[in-house]
C-alpha cells in the first residue's frame, strides 16, 4: 500500500490531492467543505466527504463494469480514494437531458423541460474566469488545451456514460437532469475519466416528486442537504443491489479496528521486567507483573460487524500477534 504524505500537493474546493509512493497513484481526500457559483459561497455539508467517496466508488465501479476507462483504483477509507495521476485537460464537460441552472439562464429558458436530445457542452475550468461556455474553436484555436481528435472521443464517452447512468439510476426512482465530468492522460496517454461522481456534480431529482437531491439544495438554501446527499449514497446501494443481488456487499461499511496484544502472563517480557525495575528503584513497590505490549489500529470494510470481528481475529492469529506467547483483545466500532 502506498505510503500516507501529509502535505497536500493540491487543495481544491472539495478535495484535498496527495502524492503517494508510487509515483503514478495519487490519494483524494474528499472533504465537507462545500462551495458554490465559484467559489463564491462556501459552507459545509455534514458528512459529505465520506458520502461522495463512497458514491464516487460505487459510480466509477460501475462505469468500470461498461468499459468505460477511468481513474478509479480503490477506496482506502471511508474519506479517501487511491486514484491514477492524470494530466487533467481544464474544461468542465458538462451532459444535460434536462433544463436546469446555466442552461436557463444563458437562454432565459425554464428549468425541467426534457431536451430533443442530450447536449454536451465544455467549460473552461478556471473559476476566475467563473468557468466560461467555450466553443471547439476557443478550446482548439484559442486556448490549445485540446484538440479535434480528442474533444470527440470525450463527446462519445460522455454520452455513453450518460446512457449507462440514465438507465441505472431510473431503476431507482431518479432523474438525471445534468452532470459535469473532468478527464485527464495518465502516463501511457490513456484518456481516463478522472476527477469524482457525486451530488456535487450531478442534478438528481427524483422521478415522482421532481424533489431535488443534490448540490442544488445547497446552491439554493433549500435545506436538509445531507439528507439529499444520504438519499442519493441509498438510492445508488439499492440500483447495484437489484442489478447483483449477491453483492451485498455493497452495503459495506468501514469499521474502526483496534487491537491490543500483551506478552501472556508466564512468558518472560524483558522490556516489561526493566520498565518494572526502573518503577520500583523510583520507589514504587506496588507495581508487578508489568508487561509492554502494543496497539495496532486501522479501519476495515465490512458487510458486518461480526464478519469484521471474524477477519480482524484471522489476521491477529496469522500475523498480527503471535497466538503461542501474546494474548490480544479486539475492540470494533462502527465508524460510519
Ligand atoms: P477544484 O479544483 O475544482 O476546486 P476539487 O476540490 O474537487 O476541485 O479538487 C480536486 C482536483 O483534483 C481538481 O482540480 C481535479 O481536476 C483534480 N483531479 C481529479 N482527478 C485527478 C487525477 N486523477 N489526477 C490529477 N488530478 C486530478
Ligand atoms: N457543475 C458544473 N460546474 C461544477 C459543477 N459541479 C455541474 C453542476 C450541474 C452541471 O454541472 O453540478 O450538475 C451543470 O451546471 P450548470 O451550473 O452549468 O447548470
Ligand atoms: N463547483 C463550482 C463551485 O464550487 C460550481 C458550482 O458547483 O456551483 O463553485
């Protein structure tokens, strides 16, 4: 596993991006801050960092299972992705189906009429700029970040991933109005859909209700956003649940594991014998049988906390303590 860095290499609005030991994974730290219309307004969603990681997960997953190449390697935590480093191209590619935000406003349209058919269209990512609508020949021409060749490859992905997400999330009672994806070459000049899926840039409603469950409620002072947001994480379980039902799995959790693991009574601790000794020489003769032992602590996902506390004693006896001269003691608690 890569090693953890503690200094970002970048920090973003939502995310904050490490670099690990492998020079080509980097480590995403989904966060709760939130932002909106640029930056512009800021708040913070309760619990959304870990929400939109795991439906990141679950998304990518699922693209992953089309043939649809992206950035996604696993998830480490519950805040946290192990991702391959790309070189990301700056525009905001955006798909609608339905009217929605900009759209409405640029054309003094009203929001929720079904469009003829999907339009996709490119922003240039620069929030100073407040991520303006480009054409191709801005982007090909103008700002050389990409060309002809490319910019049709994201179009045909883009509306194939459209198509896989329409479907999957109607099953589970959602309109998709409208999403934004960022893509990115990875070393071998793979073109990979990178960047995260979640509330926060999708426009989900749901199908009977037209009730908004995204980023919108914060935009707009709508209230109950984390609900909107834990909805979304149920509704995508229950879509993945129906198609493999038995993948329950789906419906795992991360748990925090402790472990303590002591020397047994009758094995001699030397560490412990000198610690004692140097006790006593202090003066304190009511310590005895002191032994040194060790903490090991780490999070493990899980369908239960039974099946976690089952794998956690399988690894203490075949590594993590020794069972023939250390006794442990496990402690689980659900973490999410
Ligand atoms: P922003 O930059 O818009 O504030 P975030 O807070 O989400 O957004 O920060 C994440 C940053 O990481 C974004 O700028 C995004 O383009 C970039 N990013 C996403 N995936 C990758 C990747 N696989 N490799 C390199 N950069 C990435
Ligand atoms: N989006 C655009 N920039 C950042 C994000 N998250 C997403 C919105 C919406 C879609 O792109 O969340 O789903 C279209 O946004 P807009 O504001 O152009 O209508
Ligand atoms: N993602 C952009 C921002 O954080 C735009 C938006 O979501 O409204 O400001």
């Amino acid at each position: 596993m890569p090693s953890l860095s503690t200094k970002p290499i970048y920090t973003g609005k939502a995310k904050d991006i490490f670099e690990t030991e492998e020079e080509n994974t980097l480590r995403a730290f989904f966060r709760d801050s939130a932002t909106a219309f640029n930056a512009q307004k800021k708040g913070e969603i309760q619990n959304k960092g870990k929400i939109n990681a795991t439906i990141s997960t679950l998304l990518f997953q699922l693209l992953e299972e089309h043939g649809i190449k992206t950035h996604f390697i696993k998830q480490i935590s519950e805040n946290e992705l192990l991702i391959k480093r790309v070189k990301i191209i700056p525009l905001e590619v955006i798909v609608r189906n339905i009217t929605a935000g900009s759209l409405c406003k640029r054309l003094g349209i009203k929001e929720g009429r079904v469009l003829k058919s999907p339009i996709v269209e490119f922003s240039y990512k620069d929030d100073a700029l407040g991520d303006p609508l480009l054409t191709r020949s801005y982007i090909i021409n103008a700002l050389e970040i990409s060309d002809e060749k490319t910019l049709n490859q994201i179009s045909q992905i883009t509306l194939k991933i459209n198509e896989i997400f329409k479907d999957f999330f109607l099953k589970v009672g959602i309109k998709v109005v409208d999403f934004k994806l960022e893509y990115g070459f990875d070393k071998d000049g793979d073109l990979l859909l990178a960047d995260e899926l979640s509330p926060d840039n999708f426009r989900f409603w749901d199908a009977k209700t037209n009730e908004k469950l995204d980023k919108d409620r914060f935009r707009q002072d709508l209230g109950n956003v984390e609900g909107a947001y834990t909805e979304m994480l149920k509704r995508v379980k229950e879509g993945l649940n129906n198609k493999n039902p038995q993948f329950s799995i789906l419906n795992s959790q991360f748990f925090i594991v402790r472990v303590q693991v002591l020397p047994k009574k009758d094995i001699l601790d030397p560490q412990g014998q000198a610690v004692e000794k140097a006790l006593k020489s202090l003066g304190y003769n009511e310590v005895k049988d002191l032994k040194i032992g060790k903490e090991i602590v780490f999070q493990i996902n899980s369908d239960s906390q039974q099946h976690a506390q089952e794998k956690v004693k399988e690894m203490c006896d075949k590594l993590l303590a020794n069972p023939v001269i250390e006794d442990y003691t496990v402690e689980i608690d659900s973490s999410y």
